[in-house]
C-alpha cells in the first residue's frame, strides 16, 4: 500500500481560512468649535499645546489673530470660528492645533480636543450640500461616527489662508 501525503479535499484545507481584508481607517483629532465638532487628519497635526501668550498682528485678515512663539519657533495663528463663520463666544480658547506641512506651518486656534479618533474610510462623506458657502471650501468629509456627528477640514486650504497673505 502507497502512503499518499494528505492532499487537501476543499478549497479551506487548500488555502486557510478565508482572510477578511480590514477596511482602511484614517485617525482624526476631534476638537469643539462652540457647540459644533471638527476634525483634522491627525497625519496632518504635528502637536497640540496651550496656547501660552499671542501678538496682535497689524493690518492683517480678521482670521489671523497673531503670531505666538512655539519653543522659537514663530507660528500664524489661525482663528478658525472667523475663518468658518462661526460667532464668537465669550469662552476662553486657549488650545492650539500645530499643523505642519513641508513648507508651512500654522497654528489653529480651538475651544476644547475631545479625542483622536480612528474612523472607517467608509464613514466618511462629502460636505454637506446645504452648508454656507463661506463653510464649504474648507470642508473636506462629513463623518457621523460613534453617534458624534462632525466636520473634517482642508488643511490645504487653512495653509491657503496664510499662503495668500505672503504674496
């Protein structure tokens, strides 16, 4: 008698187990805008600091707000309520998102991070038709996940803002 090796009978025993790919996820930083929730690619956030002391810039666009020093380092601050058309509240913002990119870098100022959440591709949808025009152009994605609903923002068109003010 032959004594065969064991030859697979099913496609199971030929290949495993079936592999299911893993949908492709993108980690945000959520962060609160009055009573509104934003996001940004945290791949696009190089830290977040309290914001320790401002410069009053002169005859700049009411959304740059300043300059401030970051460890020698001097940042544009951005007030993103102004620049998304948001009102303005009495509470104190003092948090700052660091946004890097290869040639700019600029600081945003926000009301309060909530958390880096890591969100399904497939969560992700466009703006909002219904949204202000003055809004639209720096919204990227809609996301309604973890019964949150927010917004992600177009750090190219926040680095924008910055870029047409040096010529």
């Amino acid at each position: 008698m032959i004594d065969l090796p064991n030859i697979p009978s099913t496609d199971e025993d030929l290949y495993g187990e079936e592999q299911i790919a893993e949908e492709p996820k993108e980690q945000c930083i959520i962060f609160k805008l009055n009573t509104e929730w934003y996001g940004i690619k945290s791949r696009e956030i190089r830290e977040v600091v309290k914001m320790e002391r401002l410069t009053p810039l002169p005859s700049v666009p009411d959304y740059l707000i300043g300059i401030t020093n970051l460890r020698g380092m001097i940042l544009p601050v951005i007030h993103l309520k102004r620049t998304l058309g948001l009102r303005e509240t009495a509470d104190h913002s003092n948090r700052l998102l660091v946004i890097e990119t290869e040639s700019v870098e600029i600081a945003c100022l926000v009301d309060e991070i909530k958390e880096i959440a890591t969100i399904p591709i497939s969560a992700l949808e466009p703006p909002l038709l219904t949204l202000e025009s003055q809004k639209i152009e720096f919204i990227e994605n809609t996301c309604q996940w973890e019964q949150q609903f927010f917004t992600i923002l177009k750090v190219e068109k926040l680095i924008s803002l910055i870029s047409t003010l040096n010529g």
